[in-house]
C-alpha cells in the first residue's frame, strides 16, 4: 500500500501566495455582517467589534455535517451567533466571493470537526485570520491547505491581491507544521515524509528522565523512521514533537465519509494500513429518523445523514474494516464507539486515535487516547501514525474516600468547576488522576473520570493500570490474568514525574453535585441549588453514562422506587439508553430493563442518541427542563431546552421526583 503512495508526486508550493477575492469580517454587530453580504467591504478597523470565541459548531453546526463533500461549501458560518442573530444563511458565503474572513480570540474552539475548515475552504475562504486561533483547528486548517494568521497587517494586502511571502503563515509554526504548510496539506506531507523529502526533528531528550505514565506510552511509541518502521526512543519530554505509531484507530459514521474522500483523491483504490487494527462505529446517528424535524427532512438532511451511513458502509466493505453497525432487527447500533473500544479492544499501554472528542475513555484502562480530525485519520490509516507534539500533564490526586450515593461523575463535575480547571489550566494537557479515591473504584466509574477528560480542555485523560484494571481486562476479554498483568509492566509515574500543576481534592468533603444549563463547568451541589426545578425530560445514557456500573445505579434507584410503589410522574418524559449491545445482554440478563420500564422509563437500543440532538429524549421547546447523565449541556446540544447534568443517582431520584433533588440510598427514591 505505501508503494502506492510513493507513486504520488508530491512537490513545495511557491515561496508566494496570492488571492484574489474579499475580506468578511465576522463580527458582534449582526448588521455588520449583512452589509458586508450584501456587497459592502469594510476597512479594517481595530474598533470593529469581532466575535471572539467561534466554535468549530457554529462555523458547522452537527446538522450541517450531514454532508461530507463539497456541498458542506454551502453552510460556513450558518450556526454564527451575533448579537442573539444568525445572519449568515446557505450559500451566503459562496456567493459573497470572500477569500479571507476575520474574527477575534479563539477562533475554532470546541471540537475536532475538520468539517468546519473544510466548509470555510469549500465556501471559497482560503485565509482564516484571527486574534488567537485553537490548536487543534489551526492544525486542520493547515492540514487541508487553508491558511491561518494572527498578523491583521496581511488583511489589507490580501484585499488589494498582493503577493504574500507564505513565510508570513509559517513564521511562527514547528518545523512539521511549516512542512504541512509547504507541503499544501497533511496528505502529501505523508508522502513527502515517505519519500525523505523532508525529516521530523531527532528526539534529544536524556534516557534516565523521569516521565508520566502518558510519557512514558508516548516513548515507547515514538516512531524514529517511518520508512523502516522503527519506534520507541528511551524518554520524552513536554514540547518534543513527531509522530507515534497507534495500536487503534476508529471513526464514527461523521467523519469515515469524508475521510474516505479524501482517501480517494490521495491514495485511489489503495487499501489501507493494516485494517485489523482499523474500527468504524454507526453510532451517532443511528436514531435520527425518530425525531429529525419535518423541516430538514424537506432541506434534504435525512437523505444526506442516510448517505454518510452508505458511504461508510461501502468503504468498510471495500477496504476490509470492520464496521460495528445498525442493529439488523431493529432500529439502534451495536454500541456506542468509546463504550466498545473500553469493553472490546483497549489495552494498557496502547495509543488509540479516534474521530471523537470523548477518545480519551479508554484512559481509563492505562492507554494514551485521544480525539484527531478528519485529515489526522486518513493520514493514520497511511502510515499507521499520528502527529503529536507531547503535551504537559497535571496530576489529579483525590484523597480520602466518596461518602455513599457520591459517583465519579460528581468527582468530575467537582473538578469541572474547580478554580484551575475554569481558568484554562488542563486545556490541551493530560489529566492525570490518582489517588486513593480513584483506586477505589470501578474501572467503569474510572472511565467517567478519563471520557470527560474532554470537558476539561484536556488533550487526554490517564489512570494507571492496577490490579482491578488486570482483573477487569481478563475477565471482560477471556485473557489469562498474566498476559494483562505483563502489558502493564512499567505503566505508572516516575515518583519525581513533573506536572505542570497538582490539583488535591478531598473525595469525602464532596456531595451530590448538578452542572446548571449551558456548560458542564457550572458545577453547584444539588443541596445548594436554591430552587425547586420541576422536570419535563431525563435522559440517562451516553457513552459517559451507559455503562454496567451506570445501569447498576439506575437499577438500584428504580428497584427501591418500584418497591416503594412510586414512578417517574404523569408529565414527565424519562428514557433509558443503553451503550452498546454488551451492554444492554447484562443488564438484560438481571433484569434491569423490565425495571427501568415499571419504573416509568422508555429503554431505547444502544447508540449516541438524545446527547448528540439526533434520538428520543432531545427538547423541542426552550421551555423545556431536561436532567440527564450524559457529559455535557451546551447550548442546543441536545434540543433547544435546558439540560442539568448530573450522577446517575441523582438523575434517576429526580426521575421518580418529578424535579430535581438528591438522591439517598434506601429511602425508595422519595426526593
Ligand atoms: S454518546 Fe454523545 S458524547 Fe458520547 S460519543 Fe456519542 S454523541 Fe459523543
């Protein structure tokens, strides 16, 4: 296969740049923007109110990655919020003939979504020109030749078509990062690196260096020689950049399209890299018939959503990937990605890349994983490697032990909430988390900790292998006790390891806690809430909250309420989502799902569901209050309503409540 790809001729782009087009400046005043699209070009002003902190959503909302060609070039820009106003609308873009939009800070935040550059690309932006520009986006943009800049100076000379040295888009990049540029993309940098034409910086960093686990899987993969397939270099250090050899590779039916485009263009009909090792999910749309609106069925959208699911399908096919996919008897998926991968195929000391921000559950069990876009993907199917530039880590230390009815998820929703944590301090780290708390619980109860390592801002999430992670691994898998204890030799912290920070928190000080509507770092304890909250929806699921231990919890809340006589109340809409078949057999098998029903609760198949808009259990009106234990309550993420987050004790108590309250163990549920 990589034969192939050295047939491809791949060569520097011009020392210069030029475009011809105009500027848009994206801006807080909505009737700015519709002069600008009406025809009117504004002169760059550092008055002009900039919108600061545009999500990868809002340059593509969920909806509009339906699409994964070039139509997305009708969308960018269309879920831009300005002044409580969307006022850029489809093909407003394109038809504007703007080369070149500008906003203020962060510019991409939020998802791995390449879907949003390409949009920009495919709509005709080739320069995106911000204050600041999120890491991750900045590397999309350059991995499919869009080009990013801080510089507000080159907004004038882009206007008047000037040539532009392309020095003034790589001055402050890494040396791979410069390639990629020069290179015109991901892709044909691969195959430059394939052929020699350009080198990754040798690894300097002294063997004998303590290291963080993370560190530590991050050495042992390091790949030295791409050409020869030799990894492994003796120690790492935050900052060092290359590439890593992954054990896994995944994508979900969001993006396995659009990669496979671009497969197509790069590699033809090459097969890829060691398929064995390459998974594809249908999972996060497997629901979407059941409540997608009438009004996107008529746009179109269902027909797109169901060509995604074709086209993933047909290339799993085509190129001998294995697809866990549609239920064949009835409507669901085999299983959420995140929840597979923990309970089917992630091993300690493996590195696993996936298409999903939620990558990092499999932390849980030792393996450094972590979430890349489209182009990252495609590129790893070529070369089996991903690019990395090592991040720092901070260490979570949780003393003490949770009182009884206290869950991992309100640790995390504690740690959400904490001081660092809401000032950027993990954002694009690995969180660390040990201490006697986590050693204490399950390896599910781990995994919540490690999955919302990406509500954090953390590039991922990591607990050391222990003897309960042996034992979990050996009877979940049918593997001899020795093989697993053997994979995670050498996998812990060096005691004298540097982290950028250490945050403490004392497990037995913490009490049932909520996340309010509108972010999961709007962490308050459930008895502080100071207001009666009456309950239109629950919703319990997600790749957070669908596994064993979860629906062990919510069996015990719905058994003691059964037997207490009571049920989720007239008026209120409760549903039970299971993460994958697996799943759904055990809980089968005691019972749980014949429960949940007595209990007042819909139990819907696995998949991804209400937490991604797309299955029962999403808001139809603003009005509408949800609880739910899924990761995270963005605005409009799952309806247009307001979502509490909180554990799976307090979701089902709340349940059976009517409106939100605390659960206590053995009361029958009461609130
Ligand atoms: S369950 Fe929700 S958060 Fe998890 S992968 Fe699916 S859509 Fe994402």
């Amino acid at each position: 296969m990589l034969e192939r790809l050295l047939e491809r001729d791949v060569r520097k782009r011009p020392p210069t740049v030029r475009f011809v087009g105009r500027v848009l400046f994206l801006t807080e005043d909505p009737e700015l923007i519709r002069r600008q699209l009406a025809g009117e070009d504004l002169a760059w002003d550092p008055s002009i109110p900039l919108r600061d902190d545009i999500s990868t959503d809002e340059i593509t909302p969920g909806w509009v990655c339906y699409h994964f060609d070039e139509k997305l070039g009708e969308y960018p820009y269309v879920g831009l919020l300005c002044g409580g106003e969307h006022p850029i609308g489809r093909n407003d873009i394109r038809n504007g003939g703007f080369v070149c939009s500008v906003s203020g800070k962060r510019r991409g935040k939020g998802s791995s979504r390449e879907a949003a550059p390409f949009a920009e690309r495919a709509a005709g932006i080739r320069v995106a020109i911000a204050e600041n520009i999120e890491r991750i986006y900045g590397e999309n943009c350059a991995n499919i030749d869009v080009l990013a800049s801080t510089d507000f100076s080159l907004i004038d000379r882009i206007r008047r078509g000037e040539e532009l040295p392309l020095e003034a888009f790589t001055a402050d990049a890494g040396s791979i990062q410069r390639d990629i540029i020069e290179y015109g993309g991901l892709l044909d940098y691969a195959v430059a690196r394939l052929k020699g034409l350009v080198t990754v910086p040798d690894i300097v960093t002294p063997e004998g260096r303590p290291q963080t686990i993370a560190e530590k899987i991050v050495a042992r993969h390091w790949v030295t020689d791409v050409a020869k397939d030799a990894v492994g270099v003796p120690a790492v250090k935050p900052g060092d950049t290359g590439f890593l050899r992954t054990d896994l590779r995944f994508s979900h039916e969001y993006v396995t399209p659009m990669a496979s485009t671009f497969w197509e263009s790069f590699a033809g009909d090459a097969g890829l890299n060691d398929p064995g090792s390459i998974l594809f999910f249908r999972d996060h749309l497997a629901f979407l018939d059941d409540v997608i609106s009438e009004e996107r069925v008529a746009a179109g959208l269902l027909d797109a959503a169901h060509a995604l699911h074709d086209r993933q399908r047909a290339f799993a096919a085509a190129k001998g990937v294995r697809l866990h996919g549609e239920l064949p008897d009835r409507t669901g998926s085999e299983g959420i990605c995140h929840v597979m991968l923990q309970d089917r195929y992630a091993l300690p000391g493996q590195v696993i890349v996936g298409s999903d921000s939620h990558t990092p559950h499999s932390g849980a069990l030792g393996c450094f994983a972590f979430g890349v876009g489209t182009s990252a993907i495609v590129n790893a199917w070529a070369t089996r490697d991903v690019r990395v530039s090592v991040p720092e880590s901070i260490l979570i230390r949780v003393e003490g032990e949770l009182p009884a009815g206290v869950t991992a998820k309100d640790l995390m929703l504690e740690i959400l909430r904490h001081r660092a944590v809401k000032g950027g301090g993990a954002i694009g780290r690995t969180i660390e988390y040990a201490g006697p708390a986590v050693e204490a619980m399950s390896i599910d109860e781990r995994v919540t900790l490690t999955n919302m390592a990406a509500e954090v801002g953390g590039f991922t999430g990591i607990i050391a292998p222990d003897e309960r992670t042996v034992s979990w691994i050996a009877a979940r898998r049918g593997l001899p006790e020795e093989d697993v204890r053997k994979r995670c030799e050498g996998l812990f912290s060096d005691p004298d390891a540097t982290y950028a920070a250490t945050i403490e928190i004392d497990a037995s000080a913490l009490e049932p806690m909520l996340a309010t509507p509108g972010d999961p770092g709007n962490g308050v304890p459930v008895s502080e809430l100071g207001r009666d909250v009456a309950l239109d929806l629950v919703f319990v699921g997600s790749c957070t909250g669908a596994k064993r231990d979860d629906f062990d919890m919510y069996a015990a809340v719905a058994r003691e309420a059964v037997e207490a006589g009571r049920r989720v109340p007239d008026g209120v809409r409760a549903y039970a989502q299971f993460g994958s078949v697996d799943v759904e057999r055990y809980c089968v098998e005691r019972g749980y799902d014949a429960l949940l029903r007595q209990a007042g609760f819909e139990v819907l198949a696995p998949g991804c569901g209400a937490c991604i808009n797309a299955g029962p259990g999403v808001s139809t009106s603003p009005e509408q209050v949800t609880i739910s234990s899924i990761n995270r309550n963005f605005p409009g993420r799952s309806g247009p309503g307001k979502v509490y987050l909180a554990s799976p004790y307090t979701c089902m108590a709340s349940a059976i409540a009517g409106r939100i309250v605390p659960y206590r163990p053995g009361d029958g549920a009461a609130g």
